[in-house]
C-alpha cells in the first residue's frame, strides 16, 4: 500500500498501522514537500536548511526541552555493524540535527550483524563511553541484544526510559528471513520485549554500486516517518504490538515513497566452503577480489594453521577401547576440518508486489509490521493439531 496524501487511505482489518499513523506520515510528508505532491512520488530528502528552520523555530529553548518548556523524549539507537559504523554515525546526526529528541546510543563495539537474538550470560560486558557530538554514547562488548536490554535496564543510563528505540542504519537489506539473523532487527525487538516501541532500519546495499554518501540520503527519507513516530508515540496511537521494519531502497534519493509491506519468504543462500589449513598464499589471492579481503584471509588462514598444528603437536591421536578381532587397541585419529560460510544472493520467483523485497525492488521505501506473536494460520494449525493427535495415539 503506498501512502500518497492526496488520497483518502482508510486502515482495513489488515492494515496492522492505524490510521492517525498513516495520517500522520502523510501530513509530515506532505509538509516537507511544500504541502502537495504524491508521497509515493520523486521524494525529496530533507534539506540541512529544514533542520535549521526548525532550530530558529525553537527560539531560546534548552537543548533538552521543546519550545513549550517540556523535556524533549529519548530516542536510544543501536545497530549491529559496531558504534563507528556509518549508518548509525549518519542516522545519530540527523536525529541530532532535527532537534526533536534527545539521543542516547548504546551499540556494540564490533561488528555483531549476523548474531539474530543472542544475549550474552555467564560473561562480563564491558560498556565504555564514546565522544559522539550531540549524544550520550556508550560501546559494548556484547551483542545489539546486550546493548538494548542494557540502555533500558537503568543501569547504564541515569535518564529516564526512551520514547523510542532505533536499530540501524544497517548495511544490507533485512527483508524476509533475513530478520532472523540480523543483529539490528533483534535489537529492535528487545526493545519491543521491553514495552518500548521500535524502529529497525536498512539500506539495500549493492555491492560496487552503493557508497557511504547513501547512508545521508537514507537519513534524510526516514526522518519525517522518525518524526511522525515521536510524535504519536506522545499521543499514545503508535503500534504498540509490533515493531516497524524499514528498508531503503539501494538509490535512496530516487525513491518512489513509502510502502506498507507484508514479510516475506526470501532469504540469502548460505554457502559453505571448505578451507584447507594449508592453503599457500597464492591460492588464497586467487579466491578474492578485494585486497583488503585478502589480507584479512591470509591472517585468519594462517592463524587456523597454526592451531592445526598446536593441536596436532599435543595430540595426534586418541586411544580408544575397541573390542578388535586381534584384541589390540585401535588408533583414532582426530580429523579438523575448516569452513566458512558466505551469503549469496538469489533470485525469488514470488511477484506479489505487496512483499518487503519486491517493493524494495521496485524503489520503495518498504514499512513492514513485524510482531512478537509467533501465531500460524488457521489451516497449519489444524494440520499440527491432526499430526500431534495421530503422533500421541500410535497411528491408530
């Protein structure tokens, strides 16, 4: 469903985003635009002269309170690419910029895109405060998971809970099953575990086409819907019951406007492949474009040699107990094998032009619904609930 304001749009049984939401979306948008054209059109992103109007508007007012004295809501961002990353370096400065919120940032030290849900038990977290202009800011050694349910315990921060909480901007889109082992779509739905609605957002990155600058452009086409969320997050009708999936399509500047999106079954082929610990350089040269990539290779093939041959030098073999025809002991060699495994892209033969990738695809900006409910319909349900009859009743 793609938002155009100078329609009338009515919220069906469906349509898991209410209608103040919509209209709300619609009105900012609209607003952006000078009050007319189509949201679904050639959107335009904002310029740095709107985030400067909006600051003169606000007058002598404290960084922290609002132009009617009142305290400015929280807005905590995460991601799961590490707290120097340019999509959360470029979202924190948009958000600062607009002036509508106060912004705190709790994001994991490294790189932690693909670790899905995981928390981290029975090890210490450490959180370490990072200069970032306009934020409080802190890094941790654990996972986008860790970071949120941290930032909202209260023990990290001495201010008051977020309004909101933002995951991204991630490099690479989070359609489909894709969600799964995304760190930034998990962060996002901690949040929402914790009764604080969410955000995750990503760009659909394309490798040798898309650059840094992107990430700006991505900023400035979700700022009005970011807005739009604060907004009706303080009146009390944002969704409650679900978290929004926002992707961005690979040229954010061209987009043709926001969709509202339903999740889809696409996913990355996983690809494993088997790496030999004694792999001569050269070999390894020849699997990579990228030199960066290749050096990166070498070290951590040369590492894994290096421990095949530690392990090798304390214990070669195992003794094990066998009843054997001789009645001697047999010798078991201990065999390692190394893997590695890479996402591929596929192609995807579904064209319901209402799925997150498709509309991705096709240059819109998708909003996908996601809930913490994991039901299943009505015809799974039933089909389970034959199996598990049968299965308890010996097939009688």
């Amino acid at each position: 469903m793609a938002m155009n304001p100078e329609e009338t749009e009515t919220t069906t049984a469906t349509d898991p985003l209410p209608s103040s939401l919509v209209a709300n979306i619609q009105s900012v948008l609209a607003a952006r635009r000078g009050g007319g054209g189509a949201v679904h059109g050639d959107a335009k992103p904002v310029e740095e002269g709107d985030a400067a109007a909006t600051s003169s508007s606000s007058g002598a007012a404290e960084p922290d309170a609002a132009a009617d004295g009142s305290e400015k809501p929280i807005v905590l961002v995460t991601n799961a690419e590490g707290i120097r990353s340019p999509g959360l370096t470029s979202l924190v400065d948009g958000l600062v910029r607009g002036e509508l919120c106060r912004v705190s940032v709790c994001a994991p030290e490294s790189d932690k895109s693909t670790s899905g849900h995981s928390v981290t038990v029975r090890e210490t977290l450490a959180a370490t405060s990072v200069e970032i202009t306009g934020a409080s800011a802190f890094e941790v050694s654990g996972t986008p998971a860790d970071c949120v349910s941290l930032a909202l315990s209260g023990a990290l921060f001495s201010s008051t809970k977020p309004a909101l909480v933002i995951s991204g901007i991630s490099r690479g889109s989070n359609c489909g099953h894709q969600m799964i082992y995304s760190g930034a779509v998990a962060g996002a739905r901690e949040a929402l575990l914790c009764g604080i609605p969410s955000i995750a957002i990503s760009l659909n990155w394309k490798q040798d086409e898309s650059q840094e600058s992107d990430f700006t452009d991505a900023v400035n086409v979700c700022i009005p819907l970011i807005h739009a969320a604060i907004k009706d997050i303080e009146k009390g009708v944002f969704p409650k019951s679900c978290l929004l999936n926002i992707g961005i399509p690979s040229s954010p500047s061209t987009n043709k406007g926001f969709k509202l999106t339903r999740h889809s079954q696409w996913r990355y082929a996983p690809s494993w492949q088997a790496i030999s610990a004694n792999k001569r350089p050269s070999q390894l040269m020849a699997m990579h474009q990228s030199i960066g990539i290749q050096l990166a290779q070498l070290g951590r093939d040369a590492s894994a040699a290096a421990a095949v041959r530690r392990s090798s030098a304390q214990r070669k073999t195992v003794e094990v107990e066998s009843v054997a025809p001789a009645g001697k002991p047999e010798s078991q060699e201990v065999v390692k094998k190394l893997f590695r495994l890479e996402f591929l892209e596929k192609g995807h033969e579904d064209l319901d032009e209402d799925l997150d990738f498709r509309a991705l695809e096709n240059g819109f900006i998708s909003v996908t619904p996601i809930h913490l409910q994991l039901y299943v319909e009505s015809e799974i349900q039933s089909s389970a609930s034959d199996w598990l009859s049968s299965a308890l009743t010996g097939g009688e």
